[in-house]
C-alpha cells in the first residue's frame, strides 16, 4: 500500500508522510492471511538459510503483538505447520521490542542449556488494529514478518566471539498511555485499536535507546566506532538518524528498510537483517548493533555478531 493509496482513506499526502516519516510504502496481509502464516514463511526461509531443519530446532519463539488468537500461542501454529512434534513454542509479547525480548530469552536459553538451536521469530499484522480514520498512526505501520536461527557453539572467548554478545532490556509502565491498545480480553472484552501521542514518543524515544545502547557498549567494551552496521527498529526516519547521529554512527553504517516496509513492531528488525544480509551488506564476522523501543514502553539493545 503506497503513501497515495493512503491518502485516499485519510486527509494526508505522499509528500507529507515521506517528509515526517521516511516511509514511502508498506505491505498489508490479504483477506484471510494471518500473522502464524506471515511468521511460517519467514521460519522456513531462516531455515533453509541456516541449512537446518525443523528437526534440529529445539525451541520457537514469536515475539508478536498480533497473535492469531488470544490463546494458544500462534508459535504453535507455526510449529504445527512446519511438522515439528517436539520441543516447545511460545509468543513472547512487547510489541515493537518483542523481537529483541525473544533473542535475549533465547540467548538465555542456550546459555542455561536449556535448548541448544532456537527459531526466533518477528510477525505482525498490525493491519487489524489500526484505526483506518486515524491520520496520525495509520500511515505508520505494515504487515510483515522476519526470523534468525540461533545455535550455541563454543566461543574462544575473545572479541571476535559470534553471537549475541550482550542484551539489555527495559520497560516502564509509566508511559503506557503513550502507545497502547484501548482493547483487550479483560478490560473491553474486544481487540480494540492503537493509540499513540506520536510527540511524546518521539521526544522519549532517542534518549532511552541511547542510553541503552551505551549500556551494551560498556557491558561488552565495544564503541561505536566498532559497530559494522546498526540495524534499528523502522519506526520513523527521524528517530533512527538522531539516534545514530547522537552515538556518532554514520549514517552509511545504518540499515533503513522503513520506507517500503514501514513499522512492522517485532518484525522490523528480523526484517531489515534479511534484507541486509540477503543484499550482501550484513557479511559473516559483521559486528551488529540492534535497539528497539515499543509500547509499555518497552526498549531495549543487543549487541552481536553475525
């Protein structure tokens, strides 16, 4: 769906959402497609990248704030649909940071023993609870879904170590009224629809990703000057520059997939890794640095290499 599609729902503009955004396009799932078969596409195209099978997963984890159901978890759906009678799936929920809550918990995971390969998934359809009316949030956000296979193998235990190296995670719920959904089972008994104070958001957003990101520097010894690519939440344009430009990133180390994709919450950066990795930016031995920051609000950081 392109910015002038929109534009026929709404009082709005092409050039007015490229200029305060940077998105140009992005892509709504069909009638009758949900979120577990957005998020089943891209498990099998991590699989088949990784050269594994569903058989030597251990673990499914969708982040997704957009679950086919209130319950079961749509990871089930997907581990279904893949044949996979083993192991376990479950969703993980904190909406746009969700996908780097589920690398953190699948990280933990290996480091624990308790799996030893995990499929780590970001889905959405945040098509289904927009408010269509709503000029100010529903030129934002798209459909979409990305996924990574995660392995524990021994490290020598230096800086060229692979791997998620270090994540840091934060929430306060002070903020909730900020981004939300004025729906759910136990409160409306309906899905209801997102809610945002886009200013609000803005002005909280780069400082508590940058603060976050200097966590992970200091956790893992590593500058900026280090970083291979940063690879973002695709939110907003605006928000991702500042960000990069306050930790002195240049901007032609950061990967931008938010004008075709627009907002896609936990699937954006699974997202902007296969893009990037598929195009031959992202190569083996890259050091990666990931944030995000959602409703809750919820943010966070993580530090790997590819």
């Amino acid at each position: 769906m392109t910015n002038r599609e929109v534009s026929q729902l709404v009082d709005t503009s092409d050039e007015w959402i490229t200029q305060r955004t940077g998105i140009r396009e992005r892509r709504i799932a069909a009638e009758g497609q949900f979120t577990s078969d957005l998020g089943l596409r891209a498990a099998k195209a991590a699989l088949s990248d990784s050269g594994m099978t569903v058989d030597d997963i251990d673990v499914i984890i969708l982040a997704t704030a957009t679950p086919d159901n209130t319950f079961p978890a749509s990871a089930v759906t997907i581990q279904e649909a893949l044949g996979m009678r083993h192991g376990a799936a479950f969703d993980v929920q904190a909406v746009c940071s969700g996908f780097l809550y589920a690398l953190s918990t699948a990280d933990s995971m290996i480091r624990s023993g308790q799996a030893r390969r995990l499929l780590v998934i970001g889905a959405e359809t945040f098509s289904r609870i927009l408010d269509w009316t709503d000029r100010t949030t529903c030129v934002l956000f798209g459909d979409g879904a990305g996924a990574v296979v995660l392995s524990g193998e021994p490290q020598p235990g230096s800086r060229t170590d692979r791997g998620v190296l270090s994540a840091h995670l934060r929430s306060d719920g002070r903020f909730k009224e900020k981004l939300f959904v004025d729906g759910g089972p136990s409160s409306t008994g309906t899905v209801g629809q997102l809610r945002m104070e886009g200013r609000e958001v803005f002005k909280h957003a780069v400082t508590m990703i940058s603060d976050v990101i200097e966590d992970t520097f200091q956790a893992t010894g590593f500058t900026a000057a280090d970083i291979d690519w940063f690879v973002p939440h695709q939110a907003n344009v605006r928000i991702i520059d500042a960000t990069a430009k306050k930790l002195d990133i240049p901007l032609e180390k950061v990967i931008r997939t938010v004008d075709r994709h627009g907002n896609t919450s936990a699937a954006s950066i699974p997202l902007a890794l296969w893009e990037a990795s598929s195009d031959g930016r992202i190569q083996r031995g890259d050091l990666l640095l990931l944030e995000s920051m959602g409703g809750g609000f919820t943010w966070g950081a993580a530090l790997l290499r590819w």
